[in-house]
C-alpha cells in the first residue's frame, strides 16, 4: 500500500503553509494559556508593579507574580486605600536609597503602613493574612516558610512509603475475635 491509496479514502489536504499557521497558533494558544493567571484578577498594572516593587523591598527571595496577584486582590479586599500605603512605603524606601529591607523598615512610621508592612511580609512567609482561625490562603506551595524547608520537610501524609505515595495496600485486617 503506498502514501496515495492509504490516503486516498481520509481527503485531507493540507499545504505546508496551513501546517505552519496551525503550529503558530497552537504556540500562541499555549503561550497566553501561561499568561492567563496573571490576567484572570482585575489589578491595576500601576498598582501591581508597585505592589511587587515594595514585596522585593520587604522579602529578600524570588517571588512568584500569580501569588502577589492573589495577596493584593485579598488586601485591597481589606484595605481599600492600599495603592496609596504601598505608595507611601515606596517613597520612604526610594527617599533612602533602599534596597533591602533593613536600610527602610526603621524609617516606616508606627500605625497602619507598619502594619502593612508586616502584613505583606507575613504574607509572603505563611501564604495567608493573618494568624486567624478562618483566614482565606493565597498559596501553600509558593509560600516561603515552605518553599525555604521544601528539601527537608516531608508532607504530613497517610501514605508510609513516602509523601503524597497513596499506592501501598492496605494492610490486611486481621480475624475478628470469637467470643
């Protein structure tokens, strides 16, 4: 059987061009499918940048944008005039030149912008707002207490044979007595 009778029963016909249109939009299909978390929360972009801009200030680690998304879309939930304190803080930063946290956190007045300060730096570490009971988390995995100890935490788990290891039988459940 040759290519033109195996063929000859499916009439496809597809030029080189039409296969090369498909690839490029199956490649920009999976490219805005990677971008989509970060477009799915209605943030400002301004208020967003500025956001990550004093989260770098305050926590010396890689920060993950889908995670800073989602703690600035439950702080604004909480504190609506969070663009104009994450504004303030900047400013007290850039006025000394900072680029750790240490060289501006002294500098930050006592009250609601040291408050957010520590919320936002609380926030990176344990993936939630607050030490309350009921609290919404924003990440498990991407939070830095976990993310730091990932190579030496084993995650609480059911399964003996290792963590997140579900496939180990049940072991067998011995004869009831007889009384």
């Amino acid at each position: 059987m040759n290519r033109k009778d195996a063929l000859s029963g499916l009439n496809v016909t597809l030029s080189r061009r039409q296969v090369l249109f498909a690839g490029l939009v199956m490649a920009a299909g999976t490219a805005l499918t990677s971008a989509l978390p970060a477009f799915a929360l209605p943030v400002s972009n301004g208020s967003f940048a500025n956001f990550m801009a004093l989260s770098r200030l305050l926590v010396n680690h890689q920060l993950d944008e889908g995670v800073g998304l989602r703690m600035m879309a439950q702080l604004e939930q909480e504190q609506p005039a969070l663009a104009s304190a994450v504004s303030q803080i900047l400013a007290i930063a850039t006025a000394h030149n900072a680029t750790t946290v240490e060289e501006f956190f002294p500098a930050i007045p006592e009250g609601k912008l040291k408050a957010l300060a520590h919320t936002i730096i609380f926030g990176w570490y344990t993936g939630c707002l607050s030490p309350k009971r009921g609290v919404k988390a924003f990440a498990f995995e991407q939070a830095l207490t976990y993310h730091t100890t990932l190579d030496v935490i084993t995650i609480p788990s059911y399964g003996i044979s290792g963590p997140n290891n579900w496939s180990r039988p049940n072991a067998p459940v011995a004869a009831m007595p007889r009384f």
